[in-house]
C-alpha cells in the first residue's frame, strides 16, 4: 500500500493523575524515539503521521514507533513513560502486471 505524507497512522493517549489545574504537572508532551524520518508525533495530541512519502509495502511491511510521552511539557524534573507501536502496511494492488520482452520471436519447425 502506497501511503501518502501526512496519513494519520494512530493516536496514543497517555494520563497523568496529577491536578491539571496546579502548573504544568499533569500537562503532557509525545515525541518519537524510535520510527523516524518514517513517522512523527503531534506533540500534543498524540497523533502519529507518515512523514516519509510513498511507503510501500513492496518495500517493507512492517515498522517499530517507539513514542515518549513526558510530563510538565518535558521540563527538567518530570517522569516520562513509553509505549511501541506496530505499523503494518496493508497490501493494495498498485502494481500492474509487464512483461519481460515486447516482443518474442519463436520459430517453430
């Protein structure tokens, strides 16, 4: 399957139980730690998107998205935790069949 730039892939969501309303401890940012240049993550939101272009399946199947998240916007003195995502490429029909030679020549006696 031919995926486009910019293709939402998956959304991870992480808690945190600390009061939202006492500065930025329970305010949460994702980064990628393992996937890129294939994959990114909407800092705030979780969104995981294609950022190389025209993955294909025939290419490779199957790729590994490590995502941090971190608390108190990732400001020194706050917990992180991480979680993997498996992105599997579906196979579509993108590929149409050639041949090898235009053109055969057979003599037959």
């Amino acid at each position: 399957m031919l995926m486009d730039l910019g293709t939402t892939v998956a959304q991870v969501t992480a808690t945190d139980a600390d009061d939202p309303m006492f500065g930025n401890n329970a305010k949460l940012i994702y980064s990628i730690l393992q996937g890129e240049p294939y994959f990114s993550v909407e800092p705030k939101t979780g969104i995981i998107v294609t950022s190389w272009p025209n993955m294909d399946r025939e290419a490779r199947e199957q790729y590994l998205v490590v995502v941090q998240v971190k608390d108190k916007l990732g400001l020194s003195g706050g917990y992180s935790a991480t979680t993997t995502v498996t992105v599997s490429l579906s196979d579509v029909n993108d590929n149409g069949p050639i041949f090898q030679h235009q053109m055969v020549n057979e003599s037959m006696s």
